[in-house]
C-alpha cells in the first residue's frame, strides 16, 4: 500500500500525513533533516542478512557508500550469514532491528512483541558489542506495520522507529531500468531509501 500510494503522491507528504493521523507513526523517522545543499541521503536494505549480503558489501565498498541493514533474527541461522553482519560492522554500516521473521507484527500481542524485539536486540548486541550504548538504534516493522501498543518496548529500550520515503518495491518489479529511474526519480536530500 505504501509503495503503491506513494507513487501517486509525494512520499515526504504522505509520510507527515501518516504521522499526523496516526499516533503509532507520530515519531517515526521518514527522511533526515539536512542542510540546505546537502546531497546525503540514507540507504537501508531490509531482510538482512542474505545469500547476497556478500556481494552487496563488495558493491558499497567499491562506491564507498554507507548503509543500514535492517536484521531479521531468523535470517541469521548460519555462521556465514552471521559473518557477514560482522564484516558490514567493520566496514562502518549500521544495523537495524527487523524482528525475528518476516511478517507483519501488527496483530502480536504487546508480551510477543517485546519477545520478538529483545531476541533480535540480543542477536544484534552479540554482533555488535556497542548496540546497547548507541545514541541511535533504528527499528523498522516489517511490513512497515505498527500500533500503539508497541510503542512502549520500543521507548523503553531506546529505539527508534525509521521507515522510508524511497521504496521502490524492488522484490516485485524486476527492470532494473524502471528501478534505477524510479529511485533517481523519487530522492531528494535527506531521503530513506528503502
């Protein structure tokens, strides 16, 4: 819905509209304030870690760009996946808490929540020994889905909520063309970039 509708409308619009009308997205993150001529923009990959983690670490490298990936607890079942969250450590990328599986944590209960949050905060403090202390721990809903109710465990560990204002849609459209034109089309200073 949210790719779909900001396609017909300014992201950074229907983002504030989001926030505005919905007391659960109120301090949600959907663009950086920059400075007037600033050219920075934040890139985030969601569902890490991947087969392709690898070769994207390569990519970001070799264009010496910076990235956060949201980690999803579950993804992380194998040592070389787990390896390589630690190298994209080393190499100055930021981590993210996604939960613990792919779906949509709307419906949880507030107790499966928090359950879910603190296993894949657990899994990120072994990965990165300074999560706990970072001025900034960014969480995203998968699904981009959330209430109330979860606002609580997020305040209290320090989290904060970081959605996008670039989301393309990736998984379902295949040209990397009309991605790459979509994606130039859409950044502006201070964009997320999903």
């Amino acid at each position: 819905l949210w790719s779909a509708a900001h396609r017909l409308s300014d992201p950074r619009q229907l983002g504030e509209r989001l926030k505005r009308r919905l007391p659960a997205f109120r301090d949600a993150l959907t663009h950086v304030p920059v400075r007037p001529g600033s050219r920075r923009i934040a890139l985030t990959i969601d569902d890490a870690p991947s087969d392709l983690l690898g070769p994207v670490l390569d990519a970001l490298k070799a264009c010496g760009v910076k990235a956060t990936f949201f980690v999803i607890a579950d993804f992380c079942s194998t040592y070389r996946r787990r390896q390589l969250l630690e190298r994209a450590i080393r190499e100055g990328h930021e981590l993210g808490n996604h939960m613990c599986d792919d779906v949509s944590c709307y419906g949880m209960s507030c107790e499966e929540f928090e359950k879910d949050l603190l296993r894949c905060d657990d899994l990120l403090a072994r990965l990165d020994p300074t999560w706990r202390r970072k001025k900034w721990r960014w969480f995203r809903p998968p699904r981009g889905y959330l209430n109330e109710e979860m606002l609580e465990p997020l305040n209290r560990l320090g989290d904060r909520v970081a959605l996008a204002d670039v989301f393309p849609l990736d998984t379902a459209v295949r040209s990397v063309d009309w991605l790459v034109d979509f994606v130039l089309e859409k950044t502006r200073p201070g964009s997320i970039v999903l």
